[in-house]
C-alpha cells in the first residue's frame, strides 16, 4: 500500500514538472515577453533594456533553471497591467469562482446522481427514457447559449436583470451561472450513474442478497448504490479538478467576477505572470484532484488495498 | 418438525414461461418433484435445460421475464405465492438458504464478509449482541481454519473454497430447512471441489436440512446424491434413486450422459517417433507492479517436456499451476528466463522474421472461452481465411480452403457468411478449430479447449480432435484441469503444481498408477472415481 501511495505521488510530482515545464516553453513561443511589455513604438534599446532587465539575454537553460527556482520559492511573479503580485490578483478572485463551482457541482451531484437512479430503477420506462432525453439536452446545450437564455428569460418573463451585478457575490446572484455551468454535467452524472447503477444491479451478489432476504431498499442503499459509486468518484476528480477553469465561460456570461474574467482579461492585456500563474494553479488542481481520487479509492475499495 | 415423513418440498407440474421471441415457449414444463426431509435431491442436466431457472423458482427470485404460469411450489406443506411477494421472501429466506456457483461474485466486493453474513441475522430481528457470536459460530462449522480473521476479510482475500464456504455458512445461518446449491462446486479445482462435496454432507446431517443439488456432473451425483432428476430441454427425462439410475439408466441421453462421463484411458499407447517439440528446463517469472511495489511471480520452473510428432501431451493441474503460463512459454507469447524450447532443433528463442513467420504457422493454439476467441465483427469465413491470407496465400485460395476447413470440423458451408454471435459455444470452438488448423500445423496447443462446453458437447469436440489428428497427423499439447478430459485423449501426461512438474510419463501409466502424492491426491478427488475405477 505504501508503494501504492509512493508511485502515486511520485506520478503527481512528475506531471506537475511537465506542465510548469511546458508552460515555460509555450510562453516563449508566444513572442517576445520584452517587446510586449514596451510600448508598441519603443526603440530597439527599451526592448534590450526590458530583455535584459528580466534575464532574457540569458541562455535558455539558465532562464529555465531560475524560473523552476523562483517557483519553488512560490514567486510567481507581477501583474505587468496592475503591479500587483500575480498571486495576489488570482486569490482575490479565488472565493467567487469556488463559491459559483462549488454550488455548481452540488447541483449537477444531487441532480444528476437523482435523476440517474431513477432512470434506472425505471429502466425502459417513460421515466427512464425522460431523463435520458434530458441529460442529452442538457450536455448538448453550449452554456454560453443556455446563459443568454437565462437572462433572456429572466428579463422579459420576470422583469428581473439576472446577467451579473458587477462585484456582489450573493445566494440569489449565484444562482443563474451555476444552473448554467452544472447543466451539462448534471446530463453526465445522470447518464453515468445510471449505467453504473444498471451494471451493479445485475451483479449476481444482489441476486444472492434477495435470496438471503435482504429487502429491497436495504440492496438499494447498502449494496447496489456503494457499489455503484466507486466509478463516480473519478467523474467527482474530474469536475474537481476543473472547478477553477471551467466556469471561464460562464463568467463572462454572467458578469461574475471570479478567476475565469481574470484569466480572459490577462490573456487580452498580454499580462504574462498572471496568464502563467493561473494556468499553473489550474493544471494544479487538477493534479491535486487527482491524488485524491487514486486515495479515496484506498479507502472506498478494499479491492485496490491488496496490490 | 411436526411429520418426519412429509415432504419438505415438493413442486407439481411446475411450468415457468419464456418471453415471446424465446427458441421455446417454455423455460420449464411439467416438473414434479419431491424433497423428503435429510434427502439430496441432485437436478442433472446440461446448460440451458431450465435447472437454475427452477432453483430460482424456489427461491422466489425469478427474472420477470420468466413467470411461474403453471402448477405449485409447497414449501412445508404450504403453497409459495407466484408473485415476488417482499413480505413472503423474507419469510421463505428462513426455511430456504441458497448457494450460487461463483461464490466470490455471489458476495458484495466492498463490505467485510463478517457485516454480509451479520447482515442476514439483522434483517431478520436479530439482536446486535447476538448476531456476531452466531456468525463466528457458524463459519467454525463450516471449517474455516480461522474464523475471526476471515470474519473480517473480503471476498476478493478469499479463495474460491473459502468464498463458498463463507456463502454456505450464510445459507445455513438462519438454520433452514432446505438448502439450494446451483453448481456449487463448478468453478472449483477438483481438491477442493472433494472439500466442499464433504462439509456439504457433514452440514447436511448437522443441520438436519435437505438438499437440492444442481449440477452437471454424474461423478459429483454419485458422491452426493440419494435422489437424481435429469433434465433436458426444460422437463425431466428420468428420475428415481441415484443407485438405480447410475447403474441402470433407462432414458437413451441419461446413457450418453453417464458415457461421456466416464474415465477411459484404453485406447492410449505412447507411439515412438520423431521429436518435434522439446522445453528443457524452462522457467518463466512474473513481475507485477513498478518501482516501489515490485513483486515476483514464479509461474513456470524447471518444466521439461517432449512431444513427438502426431502423439498428444495432456499437461494435467490446478488452476495457478502454471498450465497456461508453459503454453505462452511454448508459443512463444512469452520469452522464457531460464531454459530452453526447441521446434524442430531450433531454439524458438533465435527465431526471427521469416523463420519465425513459420513457426507461428506450424504451432498454432485454441484457447479455452470460445466466444472472447472470436472478432464478432468477423464473418466466420474471414477469420477462418486470415491466417492464410497474412502467411501469404492468395484470397481466393484461402477461402476455398477456409469452407473446407469448416466441413472438415462439422459445419455446413452456409455457416462461412454468418457472425459468431449465432453459434453456440461448441460451434464456436469448431471454428476456433478450424481456424487454427487451416494453417497446417504441425503442433496444436489446446488451453483448456473443453472445460467452457457441456460434457455431451465436450465429448463430440474431444472425438474431433482425435479424427483430426489421425488424418492430418499434428501433435498436441493438450491442457486441462479435467483428468477425464486428460485420460480421454492424451497419449502421455505431465501434472503440474505451483508451476512445477509432479509427474509425468504415458497416460495409462500414470492413471492407473500414479507415484506422486499430488497425483494421487487429484485422482481420488476426481468425482465418482475411485481406486483406478470409473464411476
């Protein structure tokens, strides 16, 4: 179990290297970080001075070996565009887009999971066949259309402006964009469960708890749905580890002034530390849900404790 | 127990439907039977000849495809209502336990085994204070060495022994009157199958419960059973004490039944001639995992054989005895670590590009599960010509062959254009047959060819094997875990254990007087043989 948990850490360690990695070599590729910083018209000598100011006179390797350093030193860097540390700016935006991603995946969880389990206790059925059409829908409707929808709807149904009050984070703000962002994968948890659910189901140990005489429910609850949970908990790591990136959209949708904004407003103004820093923390999270997913399957499944 | 005499169960002209679109109207039809108290019942039949369907009928757990449309099931002289009832099923999971084949599957992966069999005794009102005492108590019954520490394991720590014992336990934990076992015993290496076969018939007397014994196998009825139905084709065919159906079946398929079961070794005598296949002192290890969790697995070590040309070499074991691994070794699916394999005097191990193209023409292999084996998106003439076509031959020619090919194994020329979802399990090895003989080979590697079929369907399957070797004269190595299968054809046997050989030399020999312990021992567990006498 040891060596489970030591190859798993050290798989993290190295895809987090690769990233910050190529996260260096696509920034170089982009252009001249120099040239952007300076004024559209600078002469040559300001572009040298920049170049040389921030060591890019330097041979590549040694350029590389100090970013790596200045990471591991957790300095990640200014904000060319405000001055301000590119940490800093991204922790600013942090809670908003955890609040609207969290509230999000509560809603795809509990809906979705819902929805899946009824679809297939009610296999074949109009019921089942409902929530099948719906999860499609709902995983086929791009959020940014759905999001205009929303508004549209809002505004000339209901009279109220639900596209975004600026800064205000607030429980009636919120909920709009996490409708929006938990729409489709709603569609997939219930897609998901509900194959997953079907698949245990036929397991011939539920077939020998009925005949043990063990009640419907209590297969249900105790056996069927634990057992059924295990694949979801990667789908669960997945939408984790997306929570920081995957409501870019929905932001700018929405007004909502979380990280997503921030990383659509960086890339427009060529504010290189925070573009870098975000796509760092990003590739992070997913890492980090990752890890523990492969630990929560030590705990949930006995059968992985004995490799 | 009020009346010793009356029956514990008893079914009359019992009929369970099939859904429309069915080969047949009827799953089952007019089944009677009766189970007096202390009796085991044994219901033989092949695959697909409705006995499951009938276990589940008792137990209340039928598909709802398949009602119960005729006749009555008295469980203790009362009617079993034809509806799953819940409120009835709990009542029934007291008097009747049930014991599945596979019994690691019959059991939740992610709880403690202790918690599944505790689970039963709460569902009946049990309280907390006396649920796990009676748990321990039972799995000491039923022999587990260690009862404490295999109330805590989970079924994938278990062996499959050990799994069915943890599953009989939970049958037998509500003391009831009946228990249902639905090929107990199946899946299981013949040494522990004898194990299971014995406890069942100590629990039985322990328990004071009847038995119904689902199975296909006579050695296993005769070792069991006092009564015997046999069935085909969802009804009964003959029924009546198993002392006088064994010895004097009247019904012509109960005949072929006990035939086929029967372990001959007459017709075999070792033929003296070239060598073809040779491994000399071979070993094979496993490495499992990477980096920090790195284990070895020896699969195969020191194992010689020899196998001249046109004989038949059966390699006789357990299951994990390394059987499958030595047949990788030979076919060179896998490199060897130690030893060496000669095809003809040539080390395997050199072979390269053309020379290799050829001997994986000359030594070709059926596998054991008949439906992975096929590509279900192939038309069974394409699989059957590919070879052929990949070793050069021109498309034309190797579809001829391929159609001579399949009449050669039995199959009509029509079959050439259909998919192998339409065949039976039998049909489908003929074809895997055929496609491995198509190439020509001079050495046939058979992994457990017969053991996924029905014993009337393996025996047909066996005599194809033994015409076709006489009149194209290939060499086989024939592996199995059924020494029936073993003394039916093989000319000369190795046995192996823990990937090492025990014993070898000609078949008859060593059947009829075998040296090694572990020989000895496989042999007298074999159901229905004893001291060297079949059935």
């Amino acid at each position: 179990m040891t060596g489970f948990i030591l190859s798993k850490l050290l798989r993290a360690f190295i895809t987090l290297l690769l990233t910050v990695s190529l996260v260096f070599i696509f920034i170089r590729f982009s252009g001249d970080p120099a040239a952007a910083m300076a004024p559209p018209d600078a002469p040559q000598e300001v572009i040298d001075y920049y170049a040389e100011k921030l060591g890019l006179d330097k041979p590549l390797w040694v350029q590389y070996t100090s970013y790596l350093a200045q990471i591991v030193k957790g300095d990640f860097g200014y904000s060319v565009d405000s001055g301000r540390s590119s940490v800093s700016l991204f922790l600013d935006r942090l809670p908003a887009t955890l609040y609207l991603g969290g509230f999000s995946l509560l809603i795809a969880l509990t809906v979705g999971i819902s929805l899946g389990t009824v679809a297939a206790l009610n296999r074949g059925n109009f019921l089942d066949r409902g929530v099948m059409a719906f999860s499609v829908f709902a995983f086929a409707m791009p959020n940014f259309l759905f999001g205009l929808a929303v508004i549209l709807i809002g505004a000339l149904g209901f009279q109220t402006y639900l596209g975004g009050q600026g800064a205000s984070i607030s429980w009636v703000g919120v909920l709009p964009p996490a409708l929006t962002l938990g729409l489709a994968s709603t569609g997939s948890y219930a897609r998901f469960s509900r194959s997953s659910l079907l698949e245990t189901i036929n397991k011939p140990f539920l077939l020998a708890a009925e005949a043990r005489g063990i009640p419907r429910t209590r297969r249900l609850f105790f056996h069927a749905m634990p057992n059924a949970a295990i694949p979801l908990v990667t789908l669960i790591g997945l939408s984790l580890g997306g929570l920081i990136a995957g409501s870019v959209v929905t932001e700018q949708v929405f007004a909502w002034p979380g990280v997503g904004q921030l990383l659509v407003r960086s890339v427009a103004t060529r504010d290189i530390a925070t573009v870098q820093f975000i796509v760092l923390a990003i590739a992070g999270t997913m890492v980090v849900a990752n890890l523990l997913v492969d630990f929560l399957y030590l705990i949930i499944d006995p059968r992985i404790r004995v490799q | 127990m009020k009346n010793t005499n009356a029956a514990i169960l008893e079914l009359s002209n019992v009929g369970i439907g099939l859904p429309l679109g069915a080969d047949r109207q009827w799953a089952v039809r007019d089944i009677s039977l009766t189970i007096l108290p202390q009796q085991t019942l044994c219901l033989v039949g092949e695959s697909g000849s409705g006995k499951s369907v009938i276990a589940q009928a008792i137990m209340g757990i039928l598909p709802a495809a398949l009602p119960l449309k005729e006749g009555t099931i008295k469980l203790l002289g009362k009617s079993i209502p034809k509806q799953r009832s819940p409120s009835f099923n709990l009542l029934r999971s007291v008097k009747m336990g049930m014991v599945f084949q596979d019994a690691v599957a019959s059991l939740n992966p992610i709880k403690k085994v202790g918690h599944q069999l505790e689970e039963i005794l709460l569902v009946h009102g049990i309280s907390r204070k006396e649920r796990k005492p009676r748990v321990l108590k039972m799995l000491s019954a039923v022999l587990l060495p260690n009862p404490e520490s295999a109330y805590r394991s989970y079924p994938h720590e278990m062996s499959g022994g050990q799994a069915q014992r943890i599953v009989i336990a939970g049958a037998l934990l509500l003391n009831p009157s009946l228990l249902v076992a639905d090929e107990p015993t199946t899946a299981l290496d013949v040494t522990t199958q004898a194990e299971i076969l014995e406890l069942i018939t100590k629990l039985k007397v322990e328990f004071n419960t009847s038995v119904l014994f689902i199975t296909h196998d006579f050695g296993v009825v005769s070792e069991i059973g006092d009564q015997i139905a046999v069935m085909k084709d969802g009804k009964i065919l003959e029924q009546g004490s198993v002392k006088n159906v064994l010895k004097n079946p009247q019904n012509e398929y109960t005949q072929r039944l006990l035939k086929a079961a029967n372990l001959d070794t007459s017709k075999k005598k070792l033929k003296e001639t070239e060598e073809i296949l040779k491994a000399d002192n071979i070993s094979l290890t496993y490495k499992k995992g990477f980096f920090f969790n790195q284990t070895k697995f020896k699969a195969v070590q020191k194992v010689s054989l020899s196998l001249t040309a046109g004989s038949t070499l059966a390699v006789v074991g357990e299951s994990g005895s390394g059987k499958s691994s030595l047949a990788k070794c030979l076919l060179r699916l896998e490199n060897t670590n130690a030893g060496k394999i000669y095809y003809r005097g040539k080390d395997i191990a050199d072979l390269k590009g053309a020379h290799l193209r050829n001997f994986r023409s000359k030594v070709q292999v059926v596998l054991q599960d008949p439906f992975g084996a096929l590509d279900p998106r192939f038309k069974i003439i394409d699989a059957i010509a590919e070879g052929p076509i990949i070793h050069g031959s021109s498309w034309d020619e190797a579809n001829s062959r391929a159609i001579e090919m399949l009449s050669l194994v039995g199959l009509t020329p029509q079959s050439a254009e259909r998919y192998p979802q339409e065949f039976s399990g039998g049909q489908r090895q003929r074809i895997c047959i055929a496609r491995a003989l198509i190439m020509r080979p001079e050495v046939l590697i058979a992994d457990e060819a017969v053991s996924a079929l029905d014993v009337s369907i393996q025996v047909k399957i066996l005599d194809l094997f033994e015409d076709l070797q006489k009149r194209l004269g290939f060499a086989m190595v024939f592996i199995t875990h059924d020494l029936h299968v073993a003394a039916a054809i093989s000319d000369s046997v190795i046995v192996m254990k823990d990937g090492q050989v025990v014993e070898s030399g000609p078949t008859s020999s060593v059947f009829k007087n075998p040296q090694a312990k572990y020989t000895k021992m496989l042999l007298s567990s074999a159901p229905g043989y004893q001291g060297g006498e079949a059935l």
